[in-house]
C-alpha cells in the first residue's frame, strides 16, 4: 500500500491507478501510469491471463492508443503470464497486427532470466540514471514513428482548412477576422466536447450521433446551447452570426468520424493539455485569407515566414520558470487563507506559462489542504473530497477560484487568447470523471467553467491606446485597429450592460494594488527589420531600452518589470544577443538599476527544436542590485534542469558588468581572458578593422535560395552564376567546426544591370510587390506589403553593401585544439 510518509502532493506518487472510464462497457484509461517527479514515464495494461496477448490485435492496440496519446515512448502490456514492451511513438492503426511496435516479449518461463533487464530499465532507480532514456533511444523503431502533437497537428489543419473553404464558399459576406473566428471557435468546440466524451462528462457518441443526419451543423447548434447552459465559461456562448452560417454537412461528417474509436489512434482522457498546447502553438502559426475571388486560403503568418517558424517552449523550460517564480512566493504563503497572488504571461500564445502556473497552484493547494492539521476541515468545508482512502481532489469550486484569482494573460492574438482560454479550461477539468460528474451536475444552476474574459484578454502589451495622438485616429481603418490592437493596462473600462461584458478594460483591480507578483513567459522574438517604422517612432518616446536595431523582446522585459508589484519577480527565456549587441546597451544600463537574481545560459544549445537561437533565463525584480547566480548549461542530456544549474552556478559582482557589453565568466574565466588580452592583439587589430555586417536583403524569402533552384537558374542562363553566392545566416555558424552551407544568395548589390541576368529577374518578379521600397509619403494608417524605404530598386538588396568585394576574399578560421594546446588559424 502506498504511503505519503514525506507529505509530498498526490502528484508526486511514482505508481498512480488512473481513473477508468467505462464507456460501452469498454475502459478508456490505462491500468496504471509510473511517474518519476509527478511527470508520466509509461504505462501498464494489465489483462487477465486468458487474453492471448502475443496474438491479440485489440489490447495491443489498446495500449498503444494510451501511450501514444501521452506522448509516451514506451508502454507495458502484460497478463502476467506474458510481458510485452511497446514503442507507442508509433501511431497505431486498427488494422495493425499484436506484433507492430513490440520491441520485447516474454513469457512467465522466461522471468528469471529477463529480471535483470526489466529491473535494469524500468525500476525507479533505473529511470533516474537514465537506463530507461537510453533503452527508448536504443530501440527506436524509426519507420512508422510519428509523434500524436505532429499527427493532431495535420488533422486540425485538415479541419481549419476544409472549413474556411466551405465557410468561404456557402457565405459570400464573411470576412477575413469573421472567417478565422469561426473556425477556431468550431475547432476549440468539437475539441473540448470530444474531451469531455471521453472523460464521461458527455454521453460517449455525442458529436459522432449529430453528424450521422442530415443538416449537421444545426443539430451541432443545439448541442452547443445545451453545453453553454451546463458549462458556461464562454467558450459555447450564443454569437448569432456564428450560428447563422451555412456549412455542408460533409465538412462535419468527415472531421468528426476521426475522432472516434476505430478510425481514431487518440484517447482523448489522456491526452495531456501540455501537448494539445503544443500542437496549437503550431497551428496559430498560420492564418486564413480571403482571394479576390471570396476563395480561402490557408498561409503561414508574415511574422512566423520571417522568424523562420514556431518554436514551442519546452516544458522543463516552463516548470523551471513557474518553480521560480510562483513556486518561490507560494513559499512563504498560507495557501489556506488565499493569498492574493497573481500571475501574468503579457505575450501567453497558447498559454504553456499559465497552464505550467495553474498546474503548479493546483498541487500546492490540494497539498495544503490535506495537511493533516487541516485535512477534516476542508473535507468538511467541501475544499476537498475523498476518492480513495489515501487520495483527495479539490472540489471544482475551489479548482475555480484558484484560475480566477491567480492566472491573468494578454496577446495581441485573439485567435491565441481563446485557445489560451481554452487550454485553462480544459485544464480545469482534467481530473473530472463519472464520478465528479454526477457531483457537478446535481444542481442545475451549477455551471463548472468559469468566465476567464476578465482574466485572459486581447490586445497588444506594448502600445497603449496614447499611440494614436502621434498617428491621426480617424485615418485608422478597422483592420489596422486589428491588427495594432491596443491595451491600456490600468484603464477601468466600460460595462456594456446589454452583453454583461467590460470593453476596454485593463486589470485596474491589480494597479491600484501596486501591480503582479510573477510576470512568466517566453516573449515573442520578432527582429527589428519587421518592427515597421510607426512602432519604432512611438518605442523611441515610449521606452527608455530603445534602440533603432533592438529587437521586440527588449521592450518586452522593460514594460513587464514595470508591471510588477514592488516584491514582484519576473521571469523569462530570452535570446542573449542583448547582453553582447551593441542594441542592447541601454537594456543592459536599464537592467543595472534592478536586481537581477538569476542568468542561466544555454549558449548554442538547442533549446527550441530546429533553432538555434542562444536562450537564457532571466529572473529579475525592481528591488536593489546584489551579486547574480550565473548558471552556463553545456547540456540538455540531464534528468532536471534545477539539479544541473546547482551543479553549475557561481556569483558574479554588479559592477564588475560593464555597459558595453557583459561578459557572464567566472573569476577562472575572467582572469584568464586578461591574460590572453595582454599578451596576443585584438582580433579586430589583427584584421586591420575589417569586421563587417553581413548581407541584410530586407526579404529572405526572396533572395535566399535552395541548391535546387541555384541549379535552376544556372541552367536556365549560365550568367546568373555571377551573382549567386553561397550563404551563411547566423544560425549556421557552429563551434568547433567549419561552416558548410546548402543555401545561396541572389546577390543583385545596388547599381546592377538587372537585365544582364532575366533568369534572376524572372524569378525575383513573383515577390514584386513585397520587394518594393515603401514610398516615403506612404499612410501611416494603411498596411505597407513591401520593404522598408530606401533609395534601391524592387530586385536590388535592401541595404547598401559598399564592402561585398571582402566577401570575395578568404575568411579566417581560429581552430583550437586543447589537446595539443596550439592555435591554428587557416
């Protein structure tokens, strides 16, 4: 029997029976999930010994279905008279034989001589040197593999896309931000309903049953009227023009019937909302447009094309940030008493920083409220409930208060601030079931989500509505009051009394209480290039961090520092250019004026999938400088990212900091780079000057191109080779390595003859219209498609390169090599 002998939170159990769902006489959960540290490592099926479980299609299946849903890589199968291992990376098929995914089998005769590797791989012990990570990675079954935030992914986009061509089609008057809305509001619909089935609180087949008749989308409406009544929340809220569009029924019928058991590989009762925030991340990347014949089309937003797309912020990344932040001020609080914490992500995106908060303040209170000093009181008092005779779930009163006064979020995206929404709520329900359900639901005025629009609002964390006294208010139209879509932090608002919802109001409740506690996140990366001249005009009087080349999360951290509280901490992964770049100067003189408690640095690791983009973790607050905890990561192969910046750490004064730019190293470091600095020349000195910019074209997409299409072109005229040059970006530059490239630049520099090469001309003429030079009389109300304005042609780089024939020239290599302790340069 299990015993919490330490007082850990429920979560932290390392063997958890998962709650069953009995839908058709069929469970729909796992047997068993073994945790290390409150985070899943697989499952375990357990069937009686009847069940041929070397043969059997359906519990092989069954078990790969749960893994792989969870996002799982391995998953255990067994009657106890045999025992099967499964790779659950690989999504599962109906039509699968027993054998698909199996990476081990054997039988109860075979136990003694198997102990050693079971035990070697899947005990706790094993799990915590890294046996099980590395038996995963050895036994990867690379064809078929395919992970479910990927595969999700695709089947979204298929929906999104078939509905915008249908909404597109069947209502001519719809327009670019109705189309978007509507179909992200259907999505998030039909998700969550889906996810409510599974956990029985929808009768299982709902969705599946309305799409089975004739004129879909109206039973669907009905539906979506009952589930406001019995949710509430928001998320199913009446908006007449929604429910008056014309949609096929096929469009639902061919989504919908995916979503179920045999055609579906998801069980959605497990199905983690940290992954469903990750698949969403993907998808808000990419928006819908309207053709000029009404036709939708599905396109990658200008911002992710540019920043070369999405990256997802992992979730040790997440839970490092939120121990640190809300973990450190729960500390010294008296959950019992609910203390008035509040916790912001002002860019949150999917919301992984405020779903990482919410689950982290869920744990903390349960814990506290089944202290044995207080345990009968709130059992009493209904906080709590009892589900077995060692285990306790807080009530969804309490679930809710929790969300409502704590967890606060903006983004200029309103796509994002409902799925944000969304993935709370969700959230909310997660440990829900048959049994919560029949407790919820018994009083019919009882609505189990909460509205979160005074918690989670749209609109752009930086620029107030004071932006429009520098640019004329009635020269803005509606989409470009869309899109620049301002806030005022501490504005009151108004009541419109007709809608019982406030417009145009910040979080005034919290200013005049000083400001947050914990502002947590992972601020957009947008370069400067993209910033657009009106919003560099307004940073420039705005923000005293300001420099024409900064990028976008430079402002980021000065506006979030200043909504902090007094005590308030803030908390962020960052790239660290600003600590080294000449724009990041005045960050790093503003930053000298507060106390920055911790840099953890992960150089050129890759933190975000596909990226190189040199992170960092800040933490800082407005309280007096002292010494700084430096951490430098030079792994990510580790079981805890805590433990590994404890191994790590050492302090660095304030002042040895210096505004030109700041150098992270220890006192070994330090002293030896002074050493080297005395004795050799400069590297600047020894090049006489020569360091140069490299090549800014103001359009990759158009002058960056593939191997392929250089050949293309080549092919086509033999002259274009004279100005197709092999390219490197920032990114392709790694330690202990020389560069290679399978990229190519169109180097068409100022003053070129543009027609002594037509095959370049050709090809340059699809991006016309954003290649043209904004003209300098151009509307500050009215988008500009193309560049910045300059004194080049539409076909010609943006910026003037007046030293591209050093480009021509050999580079210099510095290769060291430690072991033999000498310097070669090449």
């Amino acid at each position: 029997m299990y015993r919490n002998v330490n007082g850990y939170s429920e979560t932290y159990r390392e063997v958890v029976r998962e709650d069953k769902v009995i839908i058709e006489g069929k469970p729909k959960a796992p047997d068993y999930s073994f945790r290390v540290g409150g985070h899943r490592k697989f499952f375990l099926e357990a069937k009686k010994p009847s069940i041929n479980i070397k043969e059997d299609m359906v519990p092989a299946f069954q078990i790969r279905r749960y893994g792989y849903t969870a996002k799982l890589p391995l998953s255990i199968l067994t009657d106890f008279e045999e025992f099967a291992i499964y790779d659950t990376r690989i999504k599962p098929d109906k039509n699968d034989k027993a054998n698909v995914g199996r990476v081990f089998y054997c039988t109860f005769e075979e136990y003694k001589d198997k102990f050693s590797f079971i035990y070697n791989t899947f005990s706790k012990e094993a799990i915590l040197k890294g046996s099980f990570d590395k038996y995963v990675e050895d036994n990867k079954v690379k064809k078929g593999t395919s992970e479910v935030d990927k595969e999700f992914l695709k089947l979204i986009e298929e929906w999104r896309e078939n509905l915008a061509k249908n909404l597109a089609l069947r209502n001519k008057e719809i327009d670019i931000f109705q189309l978007n809305h509507s179909v992200q509001i259907l999505i998030d619909r039909i998700i969550f309903l889906r996810i409510a089935e599974d956990r029985n609180m929808e009768k299982y087949g709902s969705l599946l049953d309305c799409s089975k008749q004739d004129q879909v989308y109206e039973r669907l409406n009905a539906y979506f009227l009952k589930a406001n009544e019995k949710y509430n929340g928001g998320l199913f809220k009446s908006e007449a023009w929604i429910s008056n569009l014309k949609i096929d029924d096929k469009v639902f019928q061919n989504t919908i019937k995916y979503l179920y058991y045999p055609e579906s590989p998801y069980e959605f009762s497990i199905l983690p909302i940290e992954i469903l925030g990750n698949i969403y991340e993907q998808f808000l990347g990419k928006t819908i447009r309207l053709t000029s014949s009404h036709q939708a089309k599905i396109e990658e937003k200008e911002e992710v094309k540019k920043a070369g797309g999405v990256y997802y912020t992992p979730q040790f990344i997440v839970d490092y940030i939120v121990e640190s932040t809300v973990g450190e001020k729960v500390r010294n609080l008296d959950l019992y008493n609910h203390p008035p914490l509040t916790v912001l992500d002002p860019a949150c995106g999917s919301g992984s920083f405020l779903v990482g908060s919410y689950t982290y303040l869920l744990e903390k209170y349960l814990e506290s409220y089944t202290d044995p000093k207080r345990l009968n009181k709130c059992l009493k008092n209904g906080l709590i409930y009892q589900v077995s005779s060692n285990t306790y779930k807080l009530s969804i009163e309490v679930k809710q208060h929790i969300l409502l006064r704590h967890i606060f979020g903006v983004d200029i995206d309103n796509q994002a601030v409902e799925v944000t929404k969304l993935s709370l709520l969700l959230k909310l329900m997660e440990d829900e079931n048959s049994e919560s359900a029949d407790q919820l639901f018994k009083h019919s005025d009882f609505k189990i989500l909460p509205d979160l629009s005074n918690n989670i609002k749209c609109g752009n964390s930086l620029i107030s509505s004071d932006f429009y006294s520098q640019n004329e208010l009635n020269l803005f139209e509606t989409e470009e009051f869309r899109k620049v879509n301002t806030f005022d932090w501490e504005a009151e608002g108004t009541l419109d009394k007709n809608k019982n919802l406030w417009m145009g109001r910040g979080f005034p409740e919290i200013f005049k209480k000083g400001g947050f506690d914990c502002v947590i996140g992972n601020p957009p990366y947008v370069r400067q290039e993209i910033l657009g001249e009106e919003f560099k005009a307004y940073a420039k009087n705005k923000f005293k961090t300001y420099a024409g080349t900064a990028d976008l999360y430079v402002y980021f951290i000065e506006k979030s520092l200043s909504l902090l509280n007094s005590t308030g901490v803030y908390s962020v992964i960052v790239a660290n250019k600003w600590m080294r770049a000449n724009y990041g100067e005045s960050l790093r003189k503003f930053l000298k004026e507060k106390r920055i408690h911790e840099i953890v640095d992960f150089g050129d690791l890759p933190v975000f999938k596909g990226a190189t983009t040199y992170p960092c973790i800040l933490e800082i607050s407005n309280q007096k400088p002292a010494k700084i905890n430096v951490s430098n990561i030079k792994t990510l192969e580790f079981q805890s990212l805590r433990e590994e910046v404890k191994r790590n750490h050492y302090k660095i004064e304030f002042k040895s900091l210096n505004d030109s730019g700041w150098s992270l190293s220890n006192q070994k470091e330090t002293a030896l780079l002074k050493k080297i600095s005395q004795a050799g020349n400069p590297l600047g000195e020894y090049v006489k000057g020569k360091i140069y910019y490299g090549i800014k074209t103001g359009l990759n997409e158009a002058f960056v191109i593939d191997e392929a299409t250089k050949n293309r072109l080549i092919k086509e005229d033999p002259k274009s080779k004279e100005i197709i040059k092999p390219f490197l970006a920032g990114r392709d530059i790694k330690r202990y390595k020389v560069p290679s490239t399978d990229k190519y630049l169109l180097f068409t520099r100022r003053g070129i003859d543009i027609n002594k090469y037509p095959a370049i001309l050709t090809y340059l003429e699809q991006f016309k219209d954003r290649l043209k030079p904004k003209p300098k009389d151009w509307p500050a109300s009215k988008e500009w498609k193309g560049r910045k304005p300059g004194s080049y042609q539409w076909y010609e780089i943006q910026d003037s390169i007046d030293y591209y024939e050093e480009f021509e020239k050999e580079k210099l290599f510095i290769l060291i090599f430690l072991n033999s302790q000498s310097l070669h340069i090449t």
